[in-house]
C-alpha cells in the first residue's frame, strides 16, 4: 500500500476558516504581481535583388500571482480558473497564461527575375513572386490538477463543482500500487481481472512531459495530498505542446495595359501549413491528474483518471490550399 502523502504537503492557510458562518468564499481583488524578462532580437533585410524579409525571436519568461480580478479569470481555457488560497497569493506564483520561452516569426517575399522577351513562353514565365510565413514557438503553461476541493479552502464550495480544483503532490516515492476498480486491493486479498498495477515514481521536471500525444505527461510523477492539505505542485509546472507552422502563397502578376497603366491581374495559390505537421493543442483533460475523492482522507491511493494526458485536438488545421484570380487597379 502506498504511504500516505509527500512529507512536503503544507497546511491550508484556509482550511480554519476567517469566518465559520461562511460556506464558501469568492475573493474579488484588483492586485496582483508580475514579472516579465526576455531578450528580443529583430533581423531586416529591406528590398533588394526582389528579396526581402523580417525575422523576430523572443527569449522570455513571464510569471505572475494569477490575472485578473475575478474567478475564472486565469487561463480560462486550461481550467486553471483561479488561485488556491486569498490568503497568500505567492503560493500561486508560476508561469503567466500566455508565457512562451522561445517564439520565432519570419515572413519572406522574393521576386523571381523577370525574363526580357516578347515570346509567349517568357509572358508566361515574367510576374511570379513568392511568399513565406514561418512560425516556431514553444508550448503554454498548464497545472497539474485535482477535481474536486479536497484542500477544503472553501473557496467557490458554493457555487457548485465548476470552479472547484486543488492540485496534487508532486511525487517522491517509488511505490508500487495494484488498484481494483479504482482503488488498491486490501492486503493480501485478490483482485479481479483486470486490475492494473501503476509504479509511481519521484517527480523529474525534465521527463514528466513525455512527448506522446496519447499521454502527454506522465501522472505517475503525481499523487493526492490529504484532505485539507493543499498540493505542493506548482501552478504552471507543465507544458504543453509546441507549434510550427510554414504557410506559402505563389503568385503570378499580369501587366493589363488595355484596362489602365497600373492595372494587373493577379493569379494566387495559397499553401497553408505546407508540411501539414500536426500541432496538438494540450490534453482534452488539461492538467487533471486524479478525481480526488473526498472519502480517501490519507491521499495517495487513487489510481489517476482514464486517459489522463490524453490530447485529441490540434491547434492549427491540416494542409489547406486555395486559389485566387483578381483583378487590381
């Protein structure tokens, strides 16, 4: 069986409420703190030999003690919906919702060189000029998390279960645990078929993303705090996965003399995501570890939720292409 939980777990500073006539408790505040750094780099090439481009990398890190002032106002779209304690919003400095370490942009037009003839196949082969935008960053923030409160902070414990999350504890031991429909077998007792044996294993920053879209990170490296202890996992300590992307338009331009001096008509094919490489969004369960049942009070035993880590979406669509006849004046 598995020891109870992390030796590091702190005491809720809410668990004793200010007020035990409250049943639960929503924290409005116009505060906050946040830290920005990072290294910009721009590189120009202006027009010359029908060559031009512009290319921008960024090198930062961005932390804050959440955004904005109301529940559901932090990384609305990874479920990380607000901090876990109004009493002390350090414990919720991490990763900013919109922090990226590394982005890189560079958008390129070039010119192809003009042929000087009069025949029918230089017409054809005069006007054409390409277009490039590359596109390579690394992933979003997410935060490991517990589906119900278990801390018993009584924030939001009003308001229904939407909203309601603790995280887990970053894991320090290398037990061994066979779970029967969910939980761990009694000592000595049989199982029946079907019964999984999960080896869970200390936390390593540099290995718990895995990589594989079927299990984005591994939730081994998690377990349960006790009831009324916050996890000691901290906000922001996953990442999700990177984009990439190369759009390409090739296009023609014809000198329309009889419609007007500067008149053209111009011929447009449009590539989208040229390599069509998948860029997945993160998990369809964002960072939800364990369910966290309230009827567990040692933590710790509860095999993770089905699937966990699992991503079924991607951020971008696949290769699209499209073409484009007009007439400019």
């Amino acid at each position: 069986m598995p020891c109870a939980a992390s030796v590091t777990s702190v005491p809720n500073p809410a668990y004793h409420r200010i007020n035990p006539g409250y049943a639960s408790v929503i924290l409005v505040k116009t505060l906050g703190d946040s830290w920005y750094n990072s290294l910009q780099m721009v590189l120009k090439k202006r027009l010359s030999h029908g060559l031009e481009f512009q290319s921008a990398y960024t090198w930062s890190k961005s932390l804050d003690t959440t955004q904005g002032q109301l529940y559901f106002a932090d990384c609305t779209d990874q479920a990380e919906l607000e901090g876990t304690s109004p009493l002390n919003s350090r414990i919720d400095k991490g990763p900013s919702c919109f922090d990226l370490r590394h982005n890189w942009h560079l958008n390129l037009l070039y010119h192809i060189p003009n042929i000087s003839s009069d025949r029918l196949p230089a017409k054809f082969l005069r006007g054409w000029w390409v277009g490039n935008i590359v596109t390579a960053r690394t992933g979003f923030p997410f935060t490991p998390l517990v589906s119900v409160g278990r801390s018993n902070n009584a924030i939001f414990a009003g308001q229904g279960t939407t909203g309601i999350v603790d995280r887990p504890n970053v894991g320090t031991d290398t037990t061994s645990t066979t779970f029967c429909s969910g939980r761990p077998s009694a000592p000595g007792a049989p199982c029946p078929t079907g019964a999984v044996t999960y080896q869970f294993i200390p936390f390593d920053k540099d290995k718990v993303i895995t990589g594989d879209p079927n299990g984005w990170f591994n939730p081994l490296m998690f377990r349960l705090a006790p009831t009324g202890f916050q996890g000691n996992a901290g906000r922001g300590i996953l990442r999700g996965p990177g984009l990439s992307t190369w759009d390409l338009s090739l296009n023609k331009d014809t000198a329309l003399p009889f419609l007007g001096e500067s008149t053209k008509l111009q011929f447009r094919a449009e590539i989208f995501n040229l390599l069509n490489h998948a860029n997945f969004s993160i998990p369809a369960s964002i960072g939800r570890v364990f369910v966290g049942t309230l009827t567990d009070p040692a933590g710790a035993s509860e095999a993770p939720i089905s699937n966990v880590g699992k991503i079924t979406t991607t951020a971008t669509s696949s290769r699209q292409i499209q073409l484009a006849l007009k007439v400019i004046f």
